[in-house]
C-alpha cells in the first residue's frame, strides 16, 4: 500500500481523511482522462461512436466487479437521479421503512412522496430495532444506506441477507456510496433486491457516474415510465419494450465519467480487494480502540463490533480548525468531526491525529 500512496499527490500535502466526502484523483486515472480528451480532440465523433458501444463493456465490468448480470446493471450520472427514477415507478401505496438521518438523498426522495413512512433511529442495536419494526408491521419497502454517512455505524450483510429470506416480499433498497469499493462484495448473494450508488467517494472514479443494480424479479416491483433515445440500442426501435435498466439510461452517457469508472474498477481490482478489505479493517479497529479511548465515539459506535472506516469524533469549530492548521483534511457532520480513512492512509497518520486530539 505504501507504493500506491505514490499515485495520489495529494498525500504528500497533507493527512487526507475525508474520503467519505471525495474520493482521490490518481495519476493513472488523470493520465488515461488526458489521452481520452486527446483522442476526443483529433477524434471528434468517431471517437464517440466508438465509446457509444463500448457502454457494454462498462457494464459489464460493474457487473464482474460486484457479482451481478451485466443486463442487470443500469449506469446513471449519480445514486440521487436514479433514485428519483425508480420511484417515479414505485406504487405510491407503498408503506416503507427507513432509517431516521439516514442519507439525504435517500430518505428525501421517499419523503416528498405520498408513501406512507415509519423510522428506526441509529442505535448499537439498528439491526434488532428493523428487524422488531418489520415484525410489528405490514412493511412493502426497507430502505437504507449500508454505510451512515454522518458517523459510519455500517449495516450487517448477514442480517439484510435473513430478513430477506424470512420477509421474501419485503422490498431492499440499499444506498452502497459509502460501501462499494471497501470489501468484497457479491450482489446475487446478497438479500438486497436494488442497490445504487455514485462512484467518487470510495471506487475513486471521478464525478458524474454511479450505477444501479437490480435483482431478477425485483423490476416488476416498478412501472418505469421514464424514456429516452438511449433506452434503446439504436434510433426507431421500439421503446416500449426497452429493458427495466434501460429505463433508467434515458440520455446521453459521459464516456469520460463512465470510462472512468471501468479504468478505476479495473484499479482497484489490480490492487486487490481482498488487500484493500485488509487495510480498512486495520485502520478501522485502530481507529476505533483509540477514538474510543478519548471517549470521542458516540456509544451506538462504541458498542458496535462491526464498524466502517467513518468516524465522527466529538469536536466544535475550534478543534476542526485545528485540525486543518495541522493539515488535516476532515469535515464538519452532525454533531462533531467526521474523519475518514480508505487504503491510501497508513496508522501512523492515524497516530498523528490522535496526539492532535490529545493536545
């Protein structure tokens, strides 16, 4: 890991632990930009032609990558615009369950919409607590992020998994921003029926990409309505028979956003997933030992065995500007500093701000 550090010049400015709000650009990835833009320039629209069938591939690159069929894969500009889609096809009887200060762009989407709505709020027992409220109620829908973006309390896959199997008709929507490119994943395995995310935080793709992907079977939940010429495979097909994902492709993709999320996926399949998995949970547990011994960590964090690299340590604006003066790169969320951490970060700098915090 320390080699890669090399590729991401930022690292040599400063501690960057703010991954949960951007991702890093790397050289490779700014390299293969230049030489796209480049062939773009000299190219013009036989260069685009050329991306316009090269979708597939993308497609089907996302697919390998997380497990899923690549006809199961929809690409949009980001999670919050193919949310919005599906739920335009979503019966708005629909009674759903989801997780109070969940995610904006979310829970926003469910909330300016006639659905009827019911919240857990996050605590050490967020499993056991959905878990009651699914048993209480008649629920068609649970949708949540599998990462907090506000302090990084991370759902368990085995427990998605068995509510799925004992509520088979209960409808998992996951928001995966915060997730994907932080362990090994495979979706078909999974209990999640839809799962979308954007790609700029943790997969290191750059802005103006995301993707879908949805279960066989779970498309018939929906009554997409939303179309456009790239529904279908070329110009006086018929639309109406256009594939559920496609659906959600009504316009124009970037191949610059979308040929960086392929070149990043086949990035961080070259480091290793199993190797990156490794790092986070390194950095994780140390993370969390010593926050926890400052008494920094809420106690839903505290108490939780199962945790994110996302942390929101107690601090006001003071400390948050100390923080920067020493070249700390974090945010103010919530109620405190929220400090994130992906492979790129090493425990020493861990350490580093910990004796900030200390002092």
């Amino acid at each position: 890991m320390q080699n890669l550090r090399k590729k991401f010049p930022v690292l040599q400015q400063c501690i960057y632990a703010n991954t949960a709000a951007t991702g890093l650009l790397y050289e490779d990835l700014m390299e293969w930009r230049q030489e796209h833009d480049l062939d773009y320039l000299i190219g013009g629209s036989h260069m685009k032609q050329k991306w316009y069938g090269k979708m597939n591939e993308v497609r089907s690159t996302v697919g390998q990558f997380f497990g899923c069929k690549a006809s199961n894969v929809a690409l949009v500009p980001n999670f919050t615009l193919g949310l919005n889609l599906l739920l335009e096809g979503l019966p708005t009887d629909c009674r759903v369950l989801l997780v109070h200060n969940d995610y904006p762009s979310l829970n926003w989407p469910f909330e300016t919409r006639k659905f009827e709505k019911d919240y857990v709020t996050i605590e050490a027992n967020l499993e056991a607590q959905i878990h009651a409220k699914l048993s209480g109620g008649n629920f068609d829908v649970l949708a949540l992020s599998l990462v907090q973006w506000i302090n990084g309390i991370k759902i368990d896959l085995a427990f998605l998994k068995k509510i799925k199997q004992e509520f088979p008709k209960l409808l998992i929507i996951a928001d995966a921003t915060q997730f994907c490119g932080t362990q090994e994943f495979n979706f078909e395995q999974s209990g999640i029926d839809v799962l979308g995310a954007s790609a700029y935080k943790w997969l290191l793709a750059g802005y103006g990409n995301g993707f879908f992907l949805v279960k066989e079977g779970a498309e018939k939940r929906f009554n997409l309505n939303a179309v456009g010429n790239w529904s279908v495979d070329r110009m006086g097909e018929d639309y109406q028979n256009s594939p559920f994902c496609k659906r959600l492709e009504p316009g124009h993709l970037s191949s610059m956003s979308f040929g960086s999320l392929q070149f990043s996926l086949n990035f961080l399949e070259s480091v290793g997933m199993e190797n990156i998995q490794n790092q986070l949970k390194l950095l994780s547990q140390k993370a969390k030992q010593e926050f926890t011994s400052l008494g920094l960590l809420e106690d839903c964090v505290a108490k939780r065995d199962i945790h994110s690299t996302i942390f929101n340590v107690r601090g006001d604006q003071a400390l948050f500007e100390k923080l920067s003066q020493q070249d700390v790169v974090c945010v103010l969320r919530g109620n405190g500093i929220r400090l994130s951490f992906h492979f790129y970060n090493t425990e020493n700098e861990i350490d580093a701000i910990v004796d900030i915090l200390k002092s």
